[in-house]
C-alpha cells in the first residue's frame, strides 16, 4: 500500500504530545514522501504547529465534529491513534480508514497501583507509541525527544541579572497534581545545597511557592513562575545547565533538550513508563522513595496525600539530588 497521507491523534497535554515526536520523526524521516498530520486540542497546537516533521495540525476547542469535515477531505492512507479514547475512536469511526491504536494497559496499571503488581512491561511508553507504526515498517531511530521553539519565544539569558545570566540549574516547581510536586521545604533544601544559581519554572499557579522559595534561601534563586509562556519557560529549558524537575511536561521537554536531569517523583512511579526519555549516556537521576507499602497510590495524582503523611515526597533524598548535579556540572566543566 502506498503511504502518501497519515493521521495522527493525540489530543493531550504536554507532555504526552512531547512524547509522540520519536514517531512523527521516524515516520517522516523513514517515510519522506508521506504527509504528516496532526490533531490535538487547541491549548497544545503550538506545540505541533512548531514541528517541522508535521506537515498541517488540526485543532478542536470543544469537540472532534469541528474538524471532522475537513479530516474527511484529507482521505488519509492510514491513522495512528496514539491517544486512544471514545473521542479518537470517534475520527476513527468517520474516516473509516486503515488505522493503528495504542495500547494503555489500563488494566496492568489498574493492578500495579491497587494491588503493587508489578505487570507493566519494562518498557517506555515512547516505544509502545512506536509499535503503533510498526505495521507501516517504522523503526525506532534512538533519537530521542524532540521539541521546537519558533524564534520570537526564545529567551535571551543577557536580560537576565547576574550571576542567573551566565548559567543556571532549572527547577521545575510546578505540576497537575499536588501528590506530584515536591513540597516549597525540600525544594528549598536543594537549592541551598546546589552550588549554581536556581532558576524556578512553572506556571502562574506556581508564582507564590516560588517566591516562598526565594525567600527562604540564602543563595541565588531567580522565580520565573508565571513570567513566561509554555514556549519561552521552554526555552530557559534549553538554555539550563541542568535540571531537577517533578513528574509534568517540563520533564519531557527537558528529556527533548537531552538535558542532566533529576526526576522527582511522588505517588506515580517511573514503571508506569513515563520517566525522562533519553538518548544512551545522557545523565540521569530518578529519584524515589523506595519501600513504601502505599506507593504508587494512583496512576494519576491527588490533591493531597490519601495516607496524610506525603512520605513519597516528604522522605525524598535532597543531598542526594544535588550532589547528582554538582558532580555532573563538575564534570562537564
């Protein structure tokens, strides 16, 4: 069959989008006559439209119905499903074309996080997405990530005051759900320990912790909470010596930049197949509380911690996070 035109879905958020760039590449670089298509949620097109491998992005704000006209028009070869819920299958069923989905496993992470089976397969969800395009003879080139930013969202680190602007360590303080992120004390406790300036990177939501941050510390700590947008945050990112971040977006637009990273991670944990995705040799740290009864608690997050005590967060080693960059940047120096 003669692949000219591909589809394909991913609705969220993110980091999921980040997450399905190895196959957009690979099917555009193993394929290069092929068109390439996206569709995704309006909030998250910018992400697609800044990729060179997608050739046109189709974004919806409420439902699939306000693109399915112009899908059909497309007469697509074949569909890659990498979201794989009622609302994709929707598309699916209109544009009855060849398709290929993905496999959540709902059920082995419904037993991993009720029962602490340890079912999931030791594989990331980066190569379950490429299995999806298998069919169409696409292999894994071990690229890693990727992630672009147009030109007018790139930061220029001179408008910075010093010593932030001669290189810094970014930590990500920010996430959906608070069993996710590390508590404001134990961020502070890892700054102190850093021996580089500390950039802080999340959203509005994050702008008070981050100026609680600052204020606790007694070393340089710039709070970039809220000041930037999803793509400029990106491209402080970028320009990071490395970074310590939770379980969010910004960890797999770290993983793009193939970044030293230090995940932190709270309720979830990394066998649901979501940790930092990096090409061999590049530095990493995952960070955990091991041997908890309670742990992993949901394959999601809360609001807060089921048991009360935040162990998984609250237990996390921050000496051993920090000396993990200091000695990496020693390195590299």
């Amino acid at each position: 069959m003669m692949i000219r035109k591909i589809l394909v879905i991913r609705f969220s958020s993110i980091g999921d989008i980040v997450l399905t760039s190895p196959v957009i590449r690979c099917l555009k670089k193993q394929i290069p006559e092929t068109e390439i298509h996206f569709i995704t949620k309006k909030a998250f097109a910018a992400i697609a439209e800044n990729n060179p491998y997608i050739d046109k992005v189709f974004q919806i704000e409420h439902n699939v119905a306000e693109v399915l006209p112009a899908l059909k028009a497309e007469k697509y070869d074949f569909i890659i499903d990498l979201h794989k819920n009622l609302r994709s299958f929707r598309v699916i069923i209109a544009l009855k074309r060849p398709y290929s989905t993905f496999n959540k496993l709902n059920f082995r992470k419904w037993l991993l996080v009720r029962f602490r089976f340890a079912v999931m397969p030791s594989m990331h969800i980066v190569d379950r997405y490429l299995k999806t395009a298998e069919k169409l003879g696409i292999s894994n080139d071990n690229q890693g990530l990727d992630f672009f930013i147009h030109s007018q969202n790139e930061i220029d680190l001179n408008n910075f005051p010093a010593p932030f602007n001669k290189g810094f360590v970014g930590v990500v303080i920010g996430g959906k759900h608070k069993t996710k992120i590390l508590p404001v004390e134990k961020v502070v406790e890892i700054c102190q320990k850093l021996n580089f300036p500390v950039m802080i990177l999340g959203g509005v939501d994050d702008m008070a912790n981050g100026e609680k941050i600052v204020a606790q510390s007694t070393v340089p700590v710039y709070n970039a909470c809220g000041k930037f947008n999803l793509m400029q945050s990106a491209s402080l990112i970028r320009q990071s010596m490395a970074v310590v971040t939770n379980d969010t977006g910004l960890m797999h637009i770290a993983a793009a930049f193939r970044k030293t990273i230090v995940s932190v991670w709270g309720n979830t944990v990394p066998e649901l197949g979501m940790y930092p995705y990096l090409p061999e040799g590049t530095p990493q740290l995952i960070s955990e509380v091991k041997g908890l009864a309670c742990r992993p608690c949901s394959k999601i997050g809360f609001e807060q911690c089921p048991k009360g005590h935040f162990n998984c967060m609250m237990q996390q080693d921050t000496e051993k996070i920090s000396s993990f960059i200091n000695a990496q940047l020693k390195m590299e120096a």
